[in-house]
C-alpha cells in the first residue's frame, strides 16, 4: 500500500512539472515568457537591520507556476556602485533553520507568500529580495523593487 502511494506521488509530482513547463521560449527578463507573468513584492519600502520581510509572489499570467517562497530559496541582492550583487546573508529566522522543498502549484490568478529575515548586522544601503521562479521550462530571475535598509 506504501508503495503504491509513493507511485502515486511521484507521478503527480511529475504531472506538475509537465504542465509548469509548456514551452520552448526562453523567458523575458522580467520574468514573463509565452503568456507567464509574475511578480514579486515585499510589503515595506525600507526596513532595519533584524526585520522581518513579507515576500508575495502573485501569478497573473494564464498557466500554472511552481514556487517556494521559503528562505532558503530566496536571495538577498545589494546594489553597490550601480550593480546588483547577491549577498551570503542567511534569511531565516535563526542558524540551523531548513526549508521545505516541496513546490507550491501557483495557478493562474493566484499568489504564494513567504517571510525572510534581514540579518541584525546588515549593513545600510538598498537591497532587494531575488527568486528563481519555475515555469515555461525555464527558472528565470525575479527581483522586487528595491528597498532602502536603515
């Protein structure tokens, strides 16, 4: 019975990956490609050292998108001398703190949220939060507006 459910598992698993990636088109960098648009936002504008830091990511395209919005998937990006650049800040809510894998199947029209958490020691300047979102056969880069640290 086990077995059987494990099967099952995996060949739904594989489904979703199938209807995520539809097509050959390599993506815009906007992160849109062949009727896929998504966007990514944080709630603030500025934040200080130690916040916490809501992230949503909401599919207004038409096909579906697979997503996981937990910390460890998302990357701090700092702005130093007019170029973005990721940083090695660990966004989770304490060391030693691990994220799910299991990716979330974002339907059309709909969102996913996750939380990180800005080092106490960062340092003043803009930032922005970065994914690897999972859709069209291609994980394009999806950035949010940037943000002031304080």
């Amino acid at each position: 019975m086990l077995l059987n459910q494990q099967a099952a598992l995996v060949a739904v698993i594989a489904l979703l990956g199938v209807a995520a990636c539809t097509s050959d088109a390599p993506p815009a960098p906007d992160g849109s490609a062949s009727g896929t648009e998504i966007s990514l936002t944080t709630d603030r504008s500025s934040y200080a050292p130690g916040d916490q830091v809501s992230v949503e990511l909401v599919n207004v395209g038409d096909i579906d998108v697979v997503t996981n919005l937990c910390f460890g998937f998302l990357d701090l990006e700092v702005m130093v001398d007019g170029i973005w650049s990721e940083t090695e800040a660990f966004l989770g809510p304490k060391e030693n703190t691990f994220c799910n894998t299991i990716g979330h199947l974002i339907r059309p029209r709909d969102r996913d949220e996750g939380t990180v958490y800005l080092p106490a020691d960062l340092a003043p300047g803009t930032y922005r939060v970065a994914y690897e979102a999972s859709f069209d056969g291609s994980r394009p880069r999806i950035t949010t507006e940037p943000f002031d640290v304080s």
